[in-house]
C-alpha cells in the first residue's frame, strides 16, 4: 500500500484521486481476497415447481414420518402410504 501511487506527491484533481483510489483498492482486494463464483446447487427436495396441494401432501408425509420414527407405533406408519397416489 506504502508503494502504490496514492502516495505519489504528483497534483491531480479530487475526481482522477478518487479513480486511482478505487483501482489501488479493487488491485489489493484482488490480491488479498479475490471474488469467488459459486453456483447454487438445488437439492432433491427442492418444493418450487410443486402444486399447492402436493406441497402441503409432501409436509404432511414428511410430519408422519417424524412421528412415527419418534413413537415407533404401526399406526403412525399407516397412514403414510396413502397419501400419494400413482399415476
């Protein structure tokens, strides 16, 4: 930073200043902590092209399930499997 050209005595005007700040600025960032791309990855149980209807179908299964692998009662169990049907 001490040798970069911010601290070069030479006259110039606020605004060519305030360029060569941000370049010294956006040359060091690159330095430091380049900017990192990342693409978002959508998981299996991704609900946004779902209906209404079989997204409150799939909450509900998914809330069954729970219960039942909490209490480990056949009846909690049953009622899973009708929830959807084939098509």
């Amino acid at each position: 930073m001490l040798q970069s050209k911010l601290f070069d005595l030479s006259v110039m005007d606020a605004h060519e200043y305030a360029e060569l700040f941000d370049a010294e600025v956006q040359r060091l960032l690159d330095i430091h902590a380049p900017m990192r791309t990342r693409r978002r990855r959508y998981s299996q149980h991704d609900n946004r092209n779902l209906s209404d209807e079989a997204r409150q179908a799939k909450q509900l299964r998914r809330r069954r399930e729970r219960r039942y692998r909490r209490t480990g009662l056949q009846s909690d169990k049953a009622p899973t499997s009708s929830l959807f049907c084939c098509t």
